[in-house]
C-alpha cells in the first residue's frame, strides 16, 4: 500500500528511511507547538484550544501535502504571519481575533483560487526578487524586536520610543542563554536545536522557581473556545484588504519559495528546472489555511525545515505523513506547552529572525534604485509594527525610486498597479 500511494522505489527511498526523516522534520519544526499558542493567545484566544488547534492544522496540512502531492514537505502555522496576526492586526489595529481569523480564511481562498487558475506565476513573477527578500528580511526584524521585547531585553522609553530593559532579571538573562545555546547546536547541526533551547530554558526557569509545571501528558484541551469562530463578514471590511493582501502574499512568496528550495535540494525537479505537482502543493497549501482558521490558528504554511528530513532521506509524501502523526501525538501533551513561559520562546524567534535575514545577502548593494527600497521595506515593518505597512511601502519605494531615476521602463504593471493601491491605503485606510 505504501508503494502504491508514495512511489518509494522510484525515489529510491524506503519506509525507514521516511520514519526516520519524518522524526528529524518534526523535531526541528516542533517549537511551533509552544511559540505558536503563547503569541496568539495575546489576543485573548484560549491557549488550550490554539495548542489543539495547531497540533491539527499542522497535521491536515502535512498530510494532505504528503497524499494530495508526494512530497516531503511539512506544513504548520507561520512564523511571522502568526505575529503579523497577534501584534498588528487584532493588538495595534484593534480588530477582534475572530475578524483577524476571518482574514486568514480568506487569504486562503484566494490562494486556493489562484493556484487553481494558475496566476501564482504571474503574481510571483511581476514582483522583483530583490524586494521579495527585502520582505523576508522585514518580517524576520519583526520577529526580532517581539522576541526582545517578550524577553524584557528592549522595552518601551518615553523619550527614544525603546530603551534597554533590565538585564539583571531572570526572564532575560534565561533568554539570552537560550538563543546563544539554539545558535550554538544549530551550527554544530544538533537536530531539534530550537526546540532543545525552548526546554531547557523552560527547565531552569521551573528549576528557579520562575515558573511552574502543572504537568507533561493530559487528555488534550477542548477546541470549542476556537472552533468555527471566525468571522468572515467582519473581515470583509475595507480596513483590512492591505491585511488579507499581506497574509496572502507572504503565504504565496514562503510557499513558493520553500517547495522550490526544498524540491532543489531533494533532487525532485524535473529536466526543465520545474516542480512537478506545483499546483497540487500549492493547493494542500492554501486548503491548509483554511482548515486552520476554521479551527483557530493563524495562516499555516510550508515549513524551510523539511529541509532537515531532506537531508535525513525523505523523498515521498511519506515523509510528510510521519510528521502529520507526529503532530498528532502531541495532542497529549498539552500541559508542558502551556507551562512554556514567553522569555523561553523568545529566543527561537530571534534564532528564526536570524535566518530570514540572510535574504538580504541577494541584493545588489551597488544599485541604489533596489538597495533603497528595500531597506525601507525590512525596517518599516518592525519600526511600524506591521508587515502589510512594510510591503506597502516597499512597493511605493520601489515603484518611486525607479520613476525618479529615469528606470521607468523596469516597471511592470502589476507594480504601478499595486502602488497606486498602497497610497490609497495608507491616504485613507492607515
């Protein structure tokens, strides 16, 4: 049976082979399972349901990805969308986690829709590469100023907006050892190297008496406070289209970019250089977003981490379906997710901040017209604390800049169109 729905022969792999990467993928991908309930429940969300509810997007969508596709690709709620949905979205723009939920049920839809219909090339190939990385640099200083800030290292100063927190507490001193020892395994390839920097600092902050452990295995938490509550009429107001637009994007260009990327390294792309079952990937994507704000999570995606099942072997949508069990099993263990405080998980984000930063080593420093906007892209979205706000002006800078330079012609149409959208946007809908 196994043959027949994965093709292990053809890809030269066997069922070992695939358990074992399956194990190495989730445990490198497994921190969401604690970072994931303890940011959206910001937002008043019931921690509980967020952890079932992340356990289960994540398990639907690895494992439609692993049938619908055949590839070893996992997928789970976002880093950086899941922020994107805490601190802007429902905190700063003040609207309700149901709206915000609604939002990413749409988003999703829209990319069922247009991987369907096969506008993703048009979309992914109108918007330059350099501003692309621009905006995955933006999100990962996102993420960074809110790891720093739930660690209590940088905090809020009257007179420079931040200031220096107090390094002498235990929340931050625990913090800032997480993240040298994450970095530390991650460059000796230790596998779960996140997650082992969560737990231990989890560990000796119990230890410490900084926080408590009410316990490790339970039956999991009831999903009724999340289920079915989004609010898709609410999301349909015109405040939010830039919203729906950034969830949308960021999912369409971190997918796009992690199956290909992973496809490459898998050896899985054919003759041409192109993805077989693209469409199909990109569908188990999007119809993954929708499950998971049915149930109560931010936008789902496929994770870059499946790279590590990659190196561990993984060929098949087998693969992805060993982490779909996984994410299963975790139901159980509910008690130490909740038991996980924020300085512990402060430091993968910073770690997962440092490795969206390496978009920038693709720009052409020496052509102002893309170093400029770019840069205006990645800073404004931490400085404003908003992707949609960093998009928006990154693509007016961009659109700007060429104008100013005499580069017009570079310009396509999709740019002058979405521009001109962003002005309007931040004129009347800031």
């Amino acid at each position: 049976m196994l043959e027949r729905l994965f093709q292990l022969k053809a890809h030269n792999t066997t069922v070992r082979t695939e358990v074992l990467a399956g194990i190495t993928t989730f445990l490198t991908m497994a921190y969401i399972l604690f970072v994931n309930p303890n940011m959206l429940a910001e937002t008043g969300m019931d921690h509980g349901a967020v952890f079932v509810a992340t356990c289960l997007a994540a398990a639907i969508g690895s494992l439609v990805m692993g049938l619908l596709a055949n590839y070893p690709i996992a997928l789970a709620p976002g880093m950086g969308l899941n922020a994107f949905f805490t601190y802007t979205v429902v905190m700063t723009m003040g609207y309700s986690w149901q709206t915000a939920l609604g939002a990413v049920f749409l988003s999703g839809a829209i990319f069922f829709l247009l991987s369907i219909f096969k506008i993703r090339e048009w979309i992914i190939n109108s918007i330059p590469l350099a501003l692309r990385a621009g905006i995955a640099a933006g999100i990962g200083l996102f993420l960074a100023i809110i790891a720093l800030k739930n660690a209590g290292i940088v905090v809020d100063h009257p007179a420079t907006l931040v200031g220096l927190g107090d390094m002498s507490k235990g929340g931050a001193l625990l913090a800032c050892l997480g993240f040298f020892v994450i970095a530390a395994l991650a460059y000796r390839k230790v596998t779960g190297a996140v997650m082992i920097g969560i737990l231990l600092v989890t560990g000796l902050s119990i230890a410490l008496g900084l926080s408590e452990l009410p316990g490790v295995i339970s039956m999991p938490p009831s999903l009724m406070p999340t289920l079915l509550q989004l609010d898709i009429a609410g999301a349909l107001d015109i405040g939010l289209v830039s919203v729906i637009f950034a969830f949308l994007f960021v999912d369409l260009f971190d997918t796009s970019g992690t199956l290909v990327g992973v496809a490459q390294k898998a050896d899985l792309l054919d003759k041409d250089g192109k993805m077989p079952r693209l469409g199909r990937a990109l569908m188990a994507d999007s119809t993954a977003t929708m499950a998971g704000a049915a149930l109560g999570t931010s936008t789902t995606t496929s994770y870059i981490e499946s790279a590590a099942g990659i190196s561990a072997g993984g060929r098949t949508g087998l693969t992805a379906c060993v982490v779909a069990a996984l994410f299963l099993l975790s139901l159980f263990f509910a008690p130490l997710a909740g038991s996980v405080p924020a300085y512990a998980t402060a430091p993968a984000l910073l770690f997962v901040a440092v490795l969206m930063m390496s978009a920038l080593a693709q720009i052409d420093w020496d052509d102002l017209t893309v170093a400029a906007p770019v840069v205006v892209a990645a800073l404004a979205m931490p400085l404003t604390f908003s992707i949609a706000n960093g998009i928006a002006f990154g693509f007016i800078a961009w659109t700007a800049v060429k104008v100013l330079s005499g580069r017009w012609r570079e310009l396509n149409l999709a740019m002058w169109v979405l521009s001109a959208l962003f002005i309007v946007k931040l004129a009347y809908f800031a």
